[in-house]
C-alpha cells in the first residue's frame, strides 16, 4: 500500500488557494485513475484505487494545514507501512508557478504542513512539490499562498495537473525522474 497525501486547508473557502494545490492533485490522480468514492477516514477524507499494479491510498487532511500530520501517521500506522511508502504533494513557494519536482526528504521550507508531519513522523519521505512562485517579497508570501489563483493561471494550472495524473503510474512505479520528464514534456 501506497499512501500519497495531498496538503490543503479544508472548505469552500480554501479550494481554489495556492496552499491547496496539494488537495488538487490528489483530487485529479483519483479521477484519472478511476479511484472509489470519497471516505471520512484518519481525520480527513481517502480513496481507494490502484495505479498500474500498485495499490494506493490517497489522503486529504481535514485537519487544516498546520496540523496535517496527525492525519497522515494515523494512516501509516493503520497500514503499518513505513515512511518509503508516503508521497506527499504539495504548494512549494520557492519553484515558479507551474513547475513540478519530486524529491525525498529535505527541511520544510517554512511550510506548516510538512512540518508537521515532520514532526509526526519524520524527514524521510518522497515529496511532490508543486510551484506556486514567490510573490517577490516576504511581506506579501502571506496573502500569495492563501490566495486564489488567478482567472489567467487556472488553465495552466488544470494542464500541470492533468499531467500529473496521466504520469502517475512512474510515481507510483518509482521512477521520480521519469515521472518530471513525462509531466514536463506533456507541458511543452
């Protein structure tokens, strides 16, 4: 069992929010790929599906950003898998918008989300980090993060992520660097 969870903030409010993007992509995996309906379950909401031959477990936290941890250990230890098996997507401020990397482990960037889990359960897990850009100057990083995204950049952003979940199964296989050149080559 593999479990990718998705980082966001839960509500209306929040949908459409850079710091939401994780969410988003989990949301377009599951529907590319034909996963069950949504379950209340590991204090957030999960599907169940397979990609390729691996079983796969997506989570959306409903326990607000900064406390996103509690919600994904609780899912490791129920599955009694370790840390190998987490991927976690989510917004990255210091990659430009629309650009994606895949990367294990490393610090949290100031990210609330990651440091949470980090606290939870450690460093080592494969993260999918998705640019949302830097609005230039820290003052603003604030209401960058939690704002919309703009009406010019949503069909940007429903390409990366179509192409995210159309490669999905080099994630899933391992092959993090086939899986950034397939999702970059479908963006060009």
């Amino acid at each position: 069992m593999q479990i990718w969870a998705g980082l966001g903030n839960p509500g209306g409010t929040y949908a459409m929010h850079r710091h939401n993007v994780g969410y988003m992509a989990v949301d377009a995996i599951a529907e590319v790929h034909g996963f069950a309906p949504l379950r209340k379950q590991f204090q957030g909401w999960t599907r169940e599906g397979r990609i390729g031959a691996h079983k796969m477990l997506l989570l959306k936290p409903a326990t607000f950003m900064n406390d996103s941890g509690r919600s994904v250990a609780e899912a490791l230890r129920f599955y009694k898998v370790d840390l190998d098996a987490l991927t976690v997507f989510h917004d990255e401020l210091d990659l430009a918008a629309m650009r994606m990397k895949v990367k294990t482990g490393g610090g949290t960037a100031g990210h609330n989300g990651l440091r949470s889990i980090d606290q939870h359960l450690g460093t080592d897990f494969r993260r999918v980090r998705i640019g949302i850009g830097h609005p230039g100057h820290k003052d603003r990083v604030t209401g960058h993060v939690l704002g919309n995204y703009a009406k010019a950049e949503v069909d940007s952003l429903a390409e990366l992520l179509g192409a995210l979940a159309a490669e999905a199964t080099w994630l899933a296989a391992g092959d993090d660097v086939r899986f950034m050149n397939e999702v970059a080559l479908r963006l060009q």
